[in-house]
C-alpha cells in the first residue's frame, strides 16, 4: 500500500497517529487534559495548514506549536488560563491515584515532584520535555526556539538546580515531620523563559 | 526505583522520568473519539475551500478527494488511522419535536405531480416534498438483502474560482469514484476516486479567458479569507488537464464505515434500530457526543440530516434505511424543496440543509436529492445562492451548482473492484 510517493495527507495522518498521544501529553502537562486536547486539537491543525513545513522529526515542532498556542491562550484569556494552569498544576504535583504504588515509590515520587515544583518555571519546562516528554536536548532546543549549545549550558545549570532540590526534598520526605501536601509552587504565575 | 536508589545517588533525570504522573504518560491511550473527530474536523475543516484536494496529492489533477472540502461529505469510513467520519459538524444544538412517524402519511400521497412551494421557509409546516420523502422511505424499504461488497459508484464536480495573468475565470474538475466495502471476515475495503479526472475552464467563456491569459498549465485560486474559520490565506494551484485516480484502503480491520464519532463494523451497522424515534435517538446520543456541550441552532438538524443522509447510502437494513429517510423528514429547521433535479438531469426531491455557509464563492447552501420513486439516494450538492464578488466575476450566478457527488449505482457485488494501473496510493 505505501509506495514511495507519500502524499502530504498520507503525512499528515501519518504524523497524527505517531504524535498526538505525546503532544496531548504535553499539552496535558501545561493546561490539564480539557484545554490540552483542544490546544492539541489546534496544533495539529496548525500542522494540517502547514504541512508542507514540518520538519522530521515531527514531534518537536508540534510541541513548539502547542507552546506557542498555550501562550496565546495565557494573553488571550488569562481567566481560562489560569484554570487550565491549575489543572496542569494538580496533575504535575502528582495527585493521582496511589493505590497500586508501594509506599517507597510514593514517597520517591513525591519527593521528586517536590523538588521539581521547586525549580524556576524555565527549569521545570526544559526538565520536564527531556525527562518526561522524552526529548534529546537538540530536540528540546527546537522547541524552546534556542541553540542546541545554549541549551545545553541550560541543561546542565537546571540539572545541578534539581540535583540540590531532590537532596533537599528526599531529606524532607524522609524526616520526622510529614511532607505531604506541603505548599505548591506558583507553577501558574508565570516567569517565562 | 526503591529505596536503594536514595543513597545511591540515581541520576536526578532518571528519577524525574520515574516520577512522572500517569496521567502525562503518552502510552496512555487518548480519547478515540475525540481523536478521530478532531481529525475529520481538521481534515475536511481547516482550509475552507479546496486546497484539501491539493494536500492529497492532487494537485490540480482534478481528482475529488474522499476528504471533501469544506462541510464534510460523507462518510468516508475509516482511512488507515483513523477515519475521517466526514460528517464534519458545524454548528450545533437545537430543539428536536418528536414529530411523527408519517409513513401512513407516506403511504397516502403519491410521489408525481407535486410541485414545491418555493416561499416554505420553516420546515416544521409539512409540504408536498415532505411527503415525498416519505414515499421514498417506503421505497427504501424494500431492497435486496446482503451481498459480500457493498459497491457504490459516484459522479462528482466541483467549481471553483481560477486566476492567470489578469483574467478571473471558473475551472471546475470531474471525476468518478468506485467505493467498495468488504463486509465479510477479510473481504476489504477499497475506495477508488479521481477516476477520469479532468480539471479545465468551466464554459467557453472561461476557456476564451483562460487563452487570453496565455493558455496557462497551472492557474492558480486565491482563498484569501475562506470560509471563517480559517484566517491563513490558501492559496491552491490546478493543473489543467487529466489526472490520476488515488487508491485508498478505508478500513481498519472490520470498521468499515464511521457513523458520528465511531468507527462501526457491518455487525454494527446491522444492528442499528429501523424504528424511527429509536434511530433519532440513537443519531441523537451520537450528536451529543460528538459535539460535547456545544449549543445553537440548527447545527443538530445539520447533523442529523447529514448522518441520516449518510446512513441511506450504507449497507443498513432496508427498514433502517426507510426509518433513516422518516428521520430527515421530520428534522426541524430541515426544508423539503420538492422537486429538483440533480446535476445528472435525474428528477427527485431536494432536502436542504438548514445552515448555509459563506466561503470564498460566496454563500452555499448543501442539499440532499433523493428519488422518491425508488428511495435511492441521488446526489448531494452545494449550491451558490449569493456569490461572491469574485465569483460573480467568474461568471457564476445564484443558483450554479458549485459542487456536486452524484450517486450512479448502489448495491451488492460479490467481487472486489480492481485498482487501475495508474492509480496512486
């Protein structure tokens, strides 16, 4: 069926089946699920409009897209956002459903999100597209619209960040006074990159 | 990642990845549905105008692509992913009256000799058409059972507003297409469009402006501000001249159709009720679902009206059919025009859409022709009712059927199609 010539509908399709679930998720982690599948309903038709643009891989450029949409969504309509943030917030904070978790994991994870929730919101971003949206730093780059060799110095600084903050969190969780649900970052008030 | 990793000092990445909440967990599946809706809506919606053809691959070859521009089409059932449930919805919500069955109604008129008031403007008001879509329920009815290829042949045409050197001027692009859906274990689906596809000046006073501008290969169309939705230009070129037919599988393992937001199997679609309110409300859980909690006015009639359409062209039940017909019939907002006939000189009853549409040619409004003698469906048309500057500048009048998919056999077969020699995939 799939010969050499592929048609850029045949790309398009292509690329949508591949990426949505990771640009959802993407969109999920800035504006919760809600917002996030209508940014990502947006991005791809962003992508459909231009798809003779896109580059390959696919995947950075859409999330590059998904970002710059949940920006305009932050000046378009900060009342929205800061819902959709709120959501996001929860959802990064790692509320979620413990039940099937060993209590170690539980408390790692809580520490690990901590110690993220601490970070800078630049941090956060850039950590977060290569630990959980699974990025290389080149890729990140692209989508954060910077060098690869900026990116990296980036990288290496918000690394030590949550190094330090996971020694500070891990020591927390694992003392006398119990963490949980300690104060939540400002995820939503937003320095920008 | 246990207790061991804490003092052993684990890569702060690595513990962030493990740290990730499930719910931004990619593998995680995403809603189908919404998917696959949102990718029918981007497809057929985003560009307003043709340019749908263009990103096919078709540039101009003429050839209609199953992913109608514009207000979707029909169904397209399931293309690889996903299934560009072409019913493209647009607006939304209404109120629905339970009106009645009718088809004793049906029973009691005769389908010739009715004539259509043409000031009906509300459909709530029964007219002669009316009646005469329900006499081509009780044709429905009665059709041949079951086969191993559900086999459709279709005729189609659409215009459009070409520029070259200075000149303005209509091209409009025929082709036909076989679509053939395998309804048995491992039987196949195969849609083949743009079968004699021709792409040229749409009279001979386009043909003599097109020479004036030099008798160009490729003319270009300017979609400055489509239909609305879209604020990016589109700018879409045709190449004059015959084109190649595209080959397409349309469905995922036994999905073989889409019906609103789902992708359905032949058992599926057998399934589906042929009492009427039954079907509304099966046809009105879909609306619900697949357009969350939008609401306005007339955009569940549109809906309706287009899924019942689609459904008649199905391999339903016979009864399903007919109970699909009565269906459209008492949509509200829905106006039954009585008698038209369609672009292939075949006479029947025109069942508009309740929303017209503004694009680049101006605005349109969809129908439905349906022939009340034997309760096939005939075609499905766009017609231009205020053209645009441009189109008037073009030549096209109210009234110019702009885009037409005309119905040429329907029914059971028991072998597979074949796929031209030329035909791309």
């Amino acid at each position: 069926m799939k010969g050499a010539h592929v048609t850029p509908a045949e790309r398009f399709r292509d690329i949508y089946e591949e990426c949505y679930p990771r640009v959802l998720a993407y969109a999920t982690s800035l504006v919760g699920r809600q917002a996030g599948e209508d940014i990502t309903s947006e991005t791809f038709t962003v992508a459909w409009r231009r798809v003779r643009d896109i580059p390959r891989p696919a995947l950075p450029w859409l999330l590059g897209v998904a970002r710059n949409l949940v920006r305009e969504l932050r000046r378009r309509d900060a009342l929205r956002y800061a819902v959709a943030a709120e959501e996001a917030q929860r959802i990064s904070s790692g509320e979620r459903n413990r039940s099937g978790d060993i209590a170690a994991e539980v408390t790692d994870r809580q520490a690990a999100l901590h110690a993220l929730a601490s970070l800078s919101e630049a941090d956060r971003e850039l950590l977060t597209l290569i630990a959980w949206h699974g990025l290389s730093a080149k890729e990140a780059a692209q989508v954060l619209h910077c060098t690869t060799a900026s990116l990296t110095v980036r990288l290496f600084r918000a690394r030590r960040r949550l190094e330090r903050a996971l020694e500070t969190a891990q020591a927390a969780e694992a003392g006398p006074t119990p963490a949980a649900e300690t104060a939540l970052p400002p995820q939503h008030q937003g320095a920008t990159a | 990642m246990k207790n061991s990793s804490r003092s052993g000092r684990p890569d702060a990445m690595k513990v962030l990845a493990d740290a990730r909440p499930d719910a931004l967990d990619p593998s995680r599946p995403a809603d189908p549905a919404r998917q696959r809706t949102d990718f029918a809506r981007i497809i057929a919606d985003t560009a307003g105008i043709a340019d749908t053809a263009d990103f096919l691959g078709a540039t101009g070859r003429g050839h209609t692509s199953p992913f109608r521009r514009r207000v979707g089409f029909r169904p397209l059932g399931a293309v690889a992913l996903a299934a560009a449930t072409a019913t493209v919805v647009v607006v939304v919500g209404a109120s629905n009256s339970q009106a009645p069955d009718g088809s004793s109604a049906a029973q009691r008129h005769t389908p010739t000799g009715t004539h259509a008031p043409s000031a009906t403007t509300t459909a709530t008001v029964p007219v002669d058409g009316h009646i005469e879509l329900l006499a081509a329920a009780t044709k429905a009815a009665s059709a041949p059972a079951s086969g191993t290829y559900w086999q459709t042949s279709t005729q189609a045409e659409y215009v459009d507003v070409a520029e070259a050197g200075s000149q303005v001027f209509a091209v409009h692009s025929t082709s036909r297409e076989e679509w053939s859906v395998g309804v048995r274990q491992g039987s196949g689906s195969l849609m083949v469009s743009g079968l004699d596809s021709v792409t040229e000046p749409r009279t001979a006073a386009d043909r003599a402006r097109w020479r004036a501008a030099g008798s160009p290969g490729t003319v270009r169309t300017d979609v400055a501000k489509a239909s609305g939705s879209t604020s990016a230009g589109v700018t879409r070129a045709y190449t004059l001249g015959a084109g190649h037919p595209l080959v397409m599988r349309t469905n995922i393992d036994d999905k073989i159709y889409a019906v609103g937001p789902d992708n359905v199997s032949y058992e599926d679609l057998r399934a589906l009720p042929s009492d009427v309110a039954e079907l509304r409300r099966h046809l009105e859980e879909l609306y619900a679902r697949d357009n969350g909690g939008d609401t306005g006015s007339g955009g569940r009639s549109e809906w309706m009206l287009r899924q019942a359409g689609d459904l008649v062209t199905m391999p339903v039940k016979p009864a399903v059919r007919a109970a699909a017909y009565r269906v459209m019939a008492d949509l509200p907002g829905v106006r039954v025009v009585g008698h038209s006939t369609d672009r292939l000189g075949r006479e029947g009853v025109a069942v508009e859409f309740p929303i017209a549409y503004k694009g680049p040619l101006g605005t349109t409004r969809e129908r439905l022709v349906v022939d009340p003698a034997t309760g096939a469906m005939l075609s499905d048309e766009t017609v231009l009712t205020t053209p645009s500057a441009r189109a008037r500048a073009a030549g096209l009048k109210a009234g110019t059927t702009v885009d037409y998919r005309a119905t040429t056999k329907m029914g059971w077969g028991e072998q597979q199609i074949t796929v031209p020699k030329n035909a791309r995939s």
